[in-house]
C-alpha cells in the first residue's frame, strides 16, 4: 500500500483535483480513498489495480460529499457523468470497485498535465518556501506527515500547520487547478526547482541532526526531477537539476564510514561510488547541453560535480576546468557560498595563500558569519599553510556553529589532528 500511494498519489490527486477543480478537495479525497484502503485491504485483498481503486473510492467520497451538501448543480453532474447507477450508490455497504484504469484514467498526456499542474501548484508563489516544501512533498511526493517531520526535524503539528495553511492560502487566492501558461509556466520554473533543490541539499547535506545524509529525503527529490525531466524534456535547467542530483548522489556510499562519521573528499574511496548514477548524471546533462543555450546555474554545478566524477583521485581531478566553472557560476548565479567554494578550486589549483586573500575577503563581507563553511575552509587552508594555532581556532570555531553532529565531529577530529602536531 505504501509502495502504491508514493508512486500513484500525485497522478491520483492530479486527476482527482482536474475533475473537482478544487486542490484541496482533491487532496482530502485522495486521503480519504487511502484511510479506506486500510481498512479494506486487508480484508478483502489488494485490488488488481490499486491505483483505480483509490481513484474510484476518491470519486465516490466526492460525489458523497456534494449530496450532503444538496449539491445536484453543474459539479456534481460533471463529477457523476460517465458513472454507472451502481457506481453511484452510497459504498458504505462496500460495493465492488471497478477494477482497471482504462475507463477512469485519461490518456497519458493528459495525466502527465495534471502531475505537472499539481507541481506547480504546490509550488505556487503565493506560498511560503516551507510550505511550498512540505505541500511538495506530501502531495507531489506521497510523503507522510511523520516522514516529513522527521526528514526536516520539526514537530509533525508544524508540518500539518504548513500544509493546512497552504491548503487554506490556495483557496483564498482562488488559484485553479490548471497548468500556467507558456510563458508563466517559465517564469515560475524556478521555483518549482529551488523546492527540489532544497529537498535534495537537506538529504545530501543534512542541516541539522545526527546523521550526515537523509538519502531517503534525497532519493525522494531526485524521483521528482526525473518525473519533471519527463514532463518538460526541453528545459535546460530540469536537466541540469537532475544530472547535479544524480553526480552528487553517486557519491553517497563514499561520504560516510561504517559508523555515519563523515569522510572528507580526499579520504573517499571512489571505488564506492555509483557508476551508474555517474552515468546516468552525465546523461542528463548532456541533455541540458543539448536542448540550452549554455549551461544555466544547476547545469554549471553539474560541470563541476562532472569533473569530480571523471577524476580518479584529488590530485588528478581538472581543478583548472572547475575554477573557470565557478567564475561562470559567480556570473550567472552570484553569491557567497559559490565565491566559497571557487576559493577551494584556486586553493588546489594555485595554493592556498591566493585562496586565503579571497576567503578573508568573504570574511570581512561578513555575509556568512553566521556559517560554519567560512572558517571551515579558513582553517583548512591555515593549516596547509602551516599556521596550526590559528588553524585549529578556525576549525573549533567552525564546529561550533555547524548544528549537524557529525560535521561537528568531523571538524573537532581535524582540529585535534592539529593539536596533536
């Protein structure tokens, strides 16, 4: 059941929500569909085809409801029509549900609309970025309440205030169910990827907590882009998206040891990394390439998780490639993590004095004063530089404002490595 609800919900609520014209009738019809299969599931046994049974009773508890309410009006004939009288009986006595999907379903194209209408509903600007995060991922995605709770680590009411006071906020804003146009739709694109962007950056990097990683959380953002990939196989930066996720996931089995604690870049076995995802990144990004005018900011962030990929070791990896990547990246999408993070790449391409100007540089901006990043990479180069002392303040410094024990740890053992000559 809960295999069929995270692949099927977002094409159940899409088509539920096309029909009533409502989002989050769709989405209290759909959960209703799903609280009924539990009870009758284990009794009665999984229908052949569980996607048009939740579809059916979703249907049915719509219908129900627009009799309560005396609604014998145009909805209610739109909802009713194509339904035989038997369907249309009350299914408190457990009727038999129509099994199959080809009198219910509309053709592909059309489900396909409705998944990505229901995207960027979810993802409408009228919405907080928390509650755009967590309607995506309950109604997009098929994530639980709890699920999410637990991926973010926030109490499971604040998830349910998020997602009620999205639910509410769409219907007083009065948005329809239906894909934006041309236009629109490409205005708004960006913040249908900055939501998956940030799903995938919590599970890849976790904020907060005692794990490094929450795959689950990463695995559920790269599902999504791949479905959106599908659905607009001509934006570049979908693609770009993708391919950044997959290279950056590929790396997963390497960044943590047996026991969670993280392992830095250098000291991964590459041995360990996904080929496959490797390839399939590479892939998509070609594709960005391909359908592009020139690799937009996810696809440039792509290049470079690339050049990582193709790079036997540390040393061996195109650090001259990367540093003209960030430039290109500082450009298009300037901000100073990215400046950061370009100061890496001179460090390993020209040392880290000409790195240390651009950091201390970044330090006296005072931009990311309250990150762990900054004195993070400060005390790595410090320490290359051979300046122990100031290097092992910097590293302490770091671990304390970073709220993920195991960065936190990784950050203390270097800077006890250092103490210890």
């Amino acid at each position: 059941m809960e295999a069929v609800w995270r692949i099927e919900s977002a094409r159940i609520v899409g088509t539920l929500a096309r029909w009533t014209g409502d989002f989050p009738l769709a989405e209290d019809l759909a959960q209703q569909a799903l609280a009924e299969a539990l009870e009758s599931w284990p009794r009665d046994g999984v229908p052949a085809n569980p996607a048009g049974w939740l579809l059916t009773v979703g249907r049915r508890r719509g219908i129900d409801g627009f009799r309560r309410r005396a609604a014998l009006d145009e909805r209610y004939a739109a909802l009713a029509h194509g339904l035989r009288e038997g369907e249309l009986a009350s299914s408190s006595g457990g009727p038999q549900v129509q099994d199959g999907l080809d009198d219910l379903l509309p053709d592909p194209e059309e489900i396909d609309d409705d998944v990505l209408a229901l995207v960027f509903i979810a993802c409408h600007p009228v919405l907080s970025a928390e509650a755009r995060v967590a309607l995506t991922l309950r109604v997009v995605a098929g994530l639980t309440t709890d699920e999410i709770a637990r991926a973010f680590l926030v109490p499971r009411a604040t998830v349910q205030a998020r997602i009620s006071r999205a639910k509410k906020t769409l219907a007083a804003a009065k948005v329809p169910f239906e894909l934006p146009a041309a236009d629109e739709r490409h205005q708004r694109l960006g913040g249908v990827l900055s939501v998956l962007y940030v799903v995938f950056t919590e599970g890849s990097t976790a904020t907060a907590g005692d794990d490094l990683l929450r795959v689950d959380l990463a695995r559920e953002a790269l599902r999504l882009a791949r479905v959106l990939s599908r659905l607009l196989p001509d934006e570049p930066e979908v693609h770009g998206l993708l391919a950044l996720m997959e290279l950056t996931a590929a790396r997963f089995p390497a960044r943590t040891g047996p026991d969670g604690a993280a392992v830095g870049l250098q000291d991964q076995d590459r041995r360990l990394w996904d080929r496959a995802a490797v390839a399939r990144g590479q892939a998509a990004l070609a594709r960005a390439a391909q359908v592009g005018r020139g690799l937009g900011p996810y696809g440039l962030q792509a290049a470079i998780a690339s050049c990582h990929a193709a790079a036997p070791t540390v040393d061996a990896t195109d650090w001259e490639r990367i540093v003209l990547l960030y430039e290109a990246l500082g450009r298009v999408a300037p901000s100073p993590v990215v400046e950061l993070n370009r100061a890496v790449a001179v460090a390993m391409l020209h040392g880290p004095l000409t790195a240390l100007a651009i950091v201390d540089e970044l330090a006296a901006g005072g931009r990311l004063a309250a990150s762990h990043l900054l004195p993070s990479v400060r005390g790595e180069l410090l320490a290359r530089l051979g300046r122990p002392t100031e290097a092992r303040a910097e590293l302490l410094r770091a671990a304390g404002l970073t709220t993920n024990r195991r960065e936190r740890e990784l950050l203390e053992r270097k800077a006890a490595d250092l103490s210890d000559g």
